[in-house]
C-alpha cells in the first residue's frame, strides 16, 4: 500500500512540471502524506480487527471447557457403564448357582445337610471333652491340695519324733522303734513327693512373702538383707501351687 502511494506521488510531481528542488519539496511532502495516511489505514484496520480477535479467543476457551466438561461427563458415563456391567455379571453367577442347587437331587440335599450336621456335632463334642478333661484335673488337684494340707502336721510331727528319740541308747526296744519311726517317715515323704509334694528349701534364701511367712526378725551381720536366717516351720509346693507357706525368721 506504501509503495502505491510512492508511485503515485512521483508521478504527480513528473506531471506538474516542477524544478528539481521543487520536485524534491514535493516528494518529500507526498511521501509524508502517504506514510500518514498509510498509518491511519492500518490503525483502522488494527481497531477493526481488535474485538474479532478477542471474539475468537473467547469462543475458543469455551470451547476448551466444553471439551474438558465432555471428557469428564464422558469418563464418568464409562465407570457406570463397567459397574452396571459387573453387577450384571454377579446376578447372572448367583442366578446360575441357585438354578444349579436347585437342580440337585433331594437326597444329595439331605446327605449334605446331614453331613455338616455332623461335622458340627463332632467338633462340638471334642470341645466339650476337652473342657471336661480340663475341669476333672482342676477339681483332682483341688480335691489332692486339700488332703494333702491335711497331712502335712502328721508330717511335722513325725519329725518331731524323730529328733526326740534318743540317738545313742544300748535299749534295744527303744531303738529299733525309732528306726522304724525313720523309716514310715522316709516311704511318707516318697509317697507325698510321687504325688506332686516338695518341701521348701528356705534357709539361707532371700525372703519372698509369695513362699515365705516372716514370724520372726534379727539382726546377723553375717547374712545379707532381707535374708532367711532359719526355718520355724517348712514349706511345701504341690506342682506350681503354694501347699503350706514357709515359717521363717528374716535377717536385717
């Protein structure tokens, strides 16, 4: 478009007739009107296309949203379309499998339910047994425990027996009856010790009040802290049980 106008002013100023410095004048003044009305073109035609551009760009971001908005609604339609499909399948399984129950002979129904019964009845009565088992040995241990406690004063007493006889005697009588005394209170304490009885071996031991019972409190340098310096009366444990707690005397 600038060149048109060019062109044109030089053949304007070739036609008047001008000098050269006329022409020169009137070149430069058509060339200047030129540019400016070339300027004045192209800001117009810049402001026209201005709001259609804009225009554009508008329509081309929604139509950007509209395609994001589709894609969504699209993604969203297919995890329903896969859902609906496997719920279908599932009915269908569960459908096919009553048919197929159904289907079954009665008999094989009934062999069938009669076997789980017994299955259940046999499981429940191997718990019972063992819960039975279990109860029986606790009320034999409890019944022993008692009757063992029972026995143990006689226990005592025998040793009572035994340290009073006289050691050295030339009576004859008198110390044969005290071996035999002995002897009745060594096959008792086998008897008690295959039945599950063990005495307590205390002294010299730390006191612990879940064995011992303190009677008694001196003071020995000797021993340590808290430590059993002799033993009153002895203890007995039946298996894991506490049969008699120890009667002790603590040092310090």
């Amino acid at each position: 478009m600038k060149e048109f106008y060019e062109n044109e002013a030089d053949n304007v100023i070739r036609n008047s007739g001008y000098g050269d410095a006329d022409q020169t004048e009137a070149a430069e003044n058509a060339a200047e009107e030129t540019g400016a009305e070339a300027a004045e073109q192209a800001e117009a035609a810049r402001e026209g296309t201005e709001p259609e551009y804009a225009e554009a760009e508008a329509e081309s971001a929604g139509q950007a949203e509209d395609a994001g908005g589709y894609e969504w609604k699209a993604g969203e339609e297919a995890a329903a379309a896969k859902a609906a499909v496997a719920a279908e399948e599932l009915m269908k399984e569960e459908a096919a499998a009553e048919e197929e129950t159904s289907k079954k002979d009665p008999k094989d129904r009934e062999i069938a339910d009669l076997k789980d019964r017994l299955t259940r009845n046999l499981a429940e009565f191997d718990n019972y047994r063992k819960r039975t088992d279990k109860e029986k040995a606790a009320m034999f241990d409890l019944g022993a425990k008692h009757i063992l406690e029972k026995l143990l004063p006689v226990v005592d007493n025998f040793e009572r027996a035994i340290q009073a006889a006289p050691a050295d005697t030339e009576n004859t009588a008198l110390k044969g009856y005290a071996e035999g005394m002995e002897m009745i209170y060594r096959q008792l304490l086998k008897e008690l010790e295959e039945a599950g009885v063990k005495a307590m071996d205390c002294k010299g031991q730390p006191f612990d009040p879940n064995l011992h019972n303190a009677v008694m409190h001196i003071e020995d340098e000797s021993l340590g802290e808290n430590v059993i310096a002799m033993e009153l009366q002895k203890g007995y444990m039946y298996k894991e049980q506490v049969l008699r707690h120890a009667m002790v005397q603590v040092a310090n």
